[in-house]
C-alpha cells in the first residue's frame, strides 16, 4: 500500500511542481570508480563523512545529504553538514529510513554548489566512510558531473572492522555502535553516522596499535 500511495504522490507532484519535473535517465555513461584504499588504520589525521541519497544507483541516483567530521591528530576540528536538493524525486522507501522529505530539500543548493565547498572541506586529506565503495561511487559521480577531480586516500570502516574486529558476528554501522555502546542519535542522518563511524574508526585503531605495540 505504501509502495502505490507513493507512486500516486509522485505522479501528481511531477505533473504539478516544477521541482519534481526531473527525470533520471534510464541509462547512464559508465563512471570510473577507482580509488586509493588505505589498509591500515594509521591516519591520525582525516574526514569521516556519509552520504544519505535518493536510491542506491549512484549513476542515476543522487545525493540528499552530506555529513562529515574533519579529525586533525586525533581531535575533531571542523564539520560538515548540508542537505541537498537533488532535483530528483525523494521515494517514500528512503524517507521512511532516512526522514529525508522532498519538501525539506526543495530550497537547500544543489549538488552544484554543494561539491565545491566539500572538496574543499577534505582538502587533500584521508577520507573515511563506513562501507566507502557506497558513498565513493556517490561522489566519484557527482565530481565526474561537475567536472571536478579527487584523489584522497580512502579509509573503508566496515573493511577494517572485518579485518580488526573478529569478536563481532555483524560489522553493519547498526550492530557495530551497539556492540561497542556507541551513542548513535538520529541513525542514517548523514552528520551522526559520519560521527559514530568516526567513534569506530578510532576503536579499530585502538586495536591496530595494541597488536602492532
């Protein structure tokens, strides 16, 4: 039922609103999605970030959110944190996760504007997500789009909380800040869960150290 009321509301808002008027291709160019992954948890200095988007396409989805912590030796010095109109119809399935509505990205910038300003937030820094092949096609995309280049190092918590971890049965964002009594208010809100990811990553750290002492 859900599914088909939102599929109502979504054909009335296109016909009716000039923000919905945007269609994403059915087909989209191929987008090089190569990047430098660091494998040791050594970075004392980096951006944590996380993207909430309008599907899990990153060539035909877009982004609605952006979260980030700027970590400079071991201490939180900067955030970022925006939504993001991305001339794309929001569904009900991912504001039902994310409490993202159209109406609350409809006057925010656009992706346009927005880009810019987070590359130069990360500068030429290390930048960490949980499970970053995600959000990695997310941006490598959007900067193929606007036309901008990136080349930071990548630090991917989920592959290193693997690698780290083994006393866990899960490694999902979810089970990792239960396990290890992380306060995660507002999950899949793009600023907290850059902000617990950023509690695991030092966590895993910890570890590294300890069995490298």
């Amino acid at each position: 039922m859900d599914n088909f009321l939102d599929y109502l509301i979504k054909k009335s808002d296109i016909k009716n609103n000039e923000f919905y008027k945007y269609r994403p291709p059915r087909k989209a160019p191929a987008v090089k999605k190569e990047y430098t992954r660091i494998t040791e948890p050594t970075a004392e200095s980096y951006v944590v970030f996380d993207f909430e988007t309008t599907g899990m396409n990153p060539q035909l989805n877009r982004i609605t959110e952006i979260g980030a912590v700027k970590v400079t030796e071991g201490e939180i010095t900067g955030t970022f944190n925006t939504l993001i109109n991305p001339k794309q119809y929001i569904p009900y399935s991912i504001t039902r996760v994310t409490h993202i509505t159209n109406d609350m990205v409809k006057d925010k910038p656009t992706m346009d504007i927005v880009l810019p300003r987070f590359c130069e937030f990360i500068e030429d820094l290390p930048i960490a997500a949980h499970n970053a092949p995600f959000d990695m096609g997310f941006l490598l995309c959007s900067c193929q789009r606007e036309g901008i280049s990136i080349n930071n190092p990548v630090i991917d918590t989920l592959w290193l909380s693997r690698r780290y971890n083994k006393e866990c049965e899960k490694h999902s964002l979810a089970y990792l800040t239960k396990y290890f009594d992380i306060d995660l208010k507002n999950a899949h809100r793009a600023y907290f869960d850059a902000l617990a990811t950023c509690e695991i990553y030092k966590i895993i750290q910890q570890k590294y150290y300890a069995l490298n002492d």
